[in-house]
C-alpha cells in the first residue's frame, strides 16, 4: 500500500491538528525503518494519534513489525490502526519508540505523565534504541522545564505510600505543593494508573536541574517512577500553529 504524499493530505480545519499531522507523519516517515524496526513502541496523546495512523500505512504484505503500547489508549490506536499489538513482555527490546510530551526543554529533558501513564511510557522508551517526541509546540519550553507545564511533575506512587510521599517532597526536597490526582467529575476519588498506583503532582517550579531533582524523587520510599523523563529523547518534532514543523534533536 503506497503512503499517501503529505503535500496532497486534505487540510484539517483546526490549523494546529494539521501541524500536528504534519509532525507526526514526519517523524514516522524520516526515522522508521520497515526493514530494521520491527518492534515500535506507541505511546499516547492528541499527537500521536496521527503516529499510529501513519504506521498503519506502512502495513502490507511486505512488513512484518509489532507494536508496543504504553496504555489503554495507545491499545485502541494500535488495534484500530489494524497494527499488530505486542506486549513489552514478550518484546523487551524496542527498536523505536514514539510518543507525546507535556514539556521538552532546550536538552530534550521531558516532563511526561499529565495522561496519567508515566511508568508504563517510561518502561518501553528506556528500553527503546531510539526514542521520537511528536507534540505541538506549546509543549516546547524556551528554557527550562516548568516554564509552560504548570501542573506539576508527575509521580506514580505505591497507594498506601501517598501520604508519606506528600510529607516527604514538601519537608525534605522543598516542593511548592503537591496534591494526589484526583479523578474529577466522571470518577469520585484519585486517579488510578494502568499499574493500579496513584499519581501526584508535585509543583517544583521552573527546574533548572531535572536530573538531580528526579534522582532525589526516586528515593523516596513508595515513589514508582517520576514524570521527568532524563537523557531518553534524541529528537522531538514539533508542529506550530501556522502548519509548519520544527526539529529539534541533540
């Protein structure tokens, strides 16, 4: 099945979701190899809808890769996409990831987990060889990470530690606030992750060291994993609301 020619996709009325298009499909086209990569991580968000629905072009009779979801909604992007579903533990070894961000600063650091899937994206980017960001641009920090994502890092913790871990990031790492998730209008109570833990969100302000400061989130006792996603990306697309694409890699 020959892919469709990106200069001839019909136009999308919200000039935003074409740029996004417009990333997604670039990112797919200028860095998955059909030949080598046959086990593709997918990851979730408005983003990489347009990510698994480009790969779904590159099935035919003639390829032969799986994909690896990261949750509940990149399943249903996997399925839909008639792309074929594989789990991170029969394929621990990922040969190319894709997936969205709530933040990227100047060194491609990320801030990840506002959909509530941190661990489960974090499990099949680290173990991806290449790991691809597509996101619009409001995601992109000019600076550091916190300077536009104003709630908060994401941390997955262990339920019966939430209170602890609250105590913990506010006395000794100094946090502005730091709250469980809540499950809003539709679900009375927090959050509750793929892995059935809680998420918190934790207000640092702007990070000047995300590296340091997700080391120090891991050692809290009852911390799963943190939302700040550390020397993981190597590239990141872009799409801006005039409808064109910025790269940006290390």
């Amino acid at each position: 099945m020959p892919l469709t020619d990106l200069s001839k996709l019909p136009p999308l009325p919200i000039p935003l979701e074409q740029a996004k298009r417009i990333a997604a499909y670039r990112a797919v086209d200028e860095n998955f190899d059909v030949k080598t990569h046959k086990v593709v991580g997918v990851g979730s968000g408005t983003t990489v809808v347009y990510v698994a629905e480009r790969l779904g072009e590159y099935v035919d009779k003639n390829t032969n890769f799986v994909c690896i979801p990261t949750g509940f909604q990149s399943k249903q992007l996997i399925v839909s996409n008639k792309l074929q579903l594989g789990s991170i533990e029969q394929y621990p070894e990922v040969d190319i990831a894709f997936d969205g961000a709530d933040e990227v600063d100047e060194s491609l650091q990320l801030i990840k987990g506002g959909g509530a899937c941190l661990f489960q994206e974090k499990l099949v980017s680290s173990s991806a060889k290449k790991f691809i960001i597509v996101a619009d641009s409001r995601k992109k920090s000019p600076k550091y990470l916190g300077y536009n994502w104003k709630k908060g890092v994401p941390i997955e913790v262990v339920p019966s530690s939430y209170v602890r871990v609250l105590a913990d990031l506010q006395n000794k790492l100094q946090c502005k606030s730091a709250s469980v998730r809540e499950g809003g209008s539709a679900k009375a109570g927090p959050v509750v992750t793929d892995n059935s833990n809680f998420i918190i969100d934790a207000d640092f302000g702007e990070i000047a060291d995300p590296r340091k400061l997700h080391q120090d989130i891991k050692l809290l006792v009852g911390v799963v994993e943190t939302g700040l996603f550390i020397d993981n990306a190597e590239k990141a697309y872009f799409g801006n609301s005039d409808g064109t694409v910025q790269i940006q890699q290390l």
